[in-house]
C-alpha cells in the first residue's frame, strides 16, 4: 500500500509541467491539450485502476496485531486517499470537458447552433 502512494507522485509531472505551460502562456496551444490529455490517462492508469484492488486488500487484510484504537484509525484514515484521487479524477474529466468546449472549434459550433435556433424561431 505504501509503494502505491509512492508510484503516485509520476503524476505529478503531468501536473506540473501544464503548471509550467500555463504560466507560460500557453494554455491554447496543441503541447498544452496533449500534456493535459496525457496526464489525466496517466492519472487514471496509475491512480484510480488500481484503487478498487488495493481497497479490496486493506479491506480483507489480517489486522490480529491492531489493538481498537489503531483497527478504527486505519480503517477511517486509509480510504481517504482513494476518495480523494475518485474527487480529483472527476475535477480533471470536468476541466477537460470545459477546455474543449472552449476550444476555437467548439466555440464555432455553438454559435452556429445558436444561429440556427435563432433563424427557426424567426420562421
């Protein structure tokens, strides 16, 4: 379990490197989309694939040697992290989903869309 919240921090790269491309001013460029794209596959691969597994062991583990106190702590404290990573993928998805609708071509659409409502209302 520990060595899974090790192998987390890879994706801090993708984080930050889009950090780095944002402050830069290039947040509507290709390299910035590709970056973002990347690292939310790499979050997904790394953070949130092996989650239901490693819950499903720290669930069925051997906890003879706890005492109550340590048994209620860990079981309170352990999932957090795995909630946390379900609360920050969805924040990525959602970021993603809002950066390509803001997109030039996205934008296009919608405005012929609202256009052509426009022209059906008029008729």
């Amino acid at each position: 379990l520990v060595l899974f919240f090790i192998i987390t921090v890879v994706t801090n790269i993708g984080q930050h490197t889009r950090m780095i491309l944002y402050k830069l001013g290039l947040k509507h460029t290709r390299t910035y989309l590709v970056v973002g794209v990347s690292w939310i596959l790499l979050f997904f691969v790394v953070r949130i694939v092996p989650g239901p597994y490693l819950f499903y062991k720290l669930c069925r583990g051997s906890y003879a040697a706890y005492n109550t106190f340590d048994f209620v702590l860990m079981m309170t404290t352990c999932p957090l992290p795995f909630m946390l990573n379900l609360y920050w993928f969805y924040l990525l998805v959602r970021g993603l989903i809002s950066f390509l609708d803001e997109s030039p071509p996205a934008r296009e659409a919608r405005e012929a869309r609202r256009e052509a409502a426009k022209v059906a209302k008029a008729q």
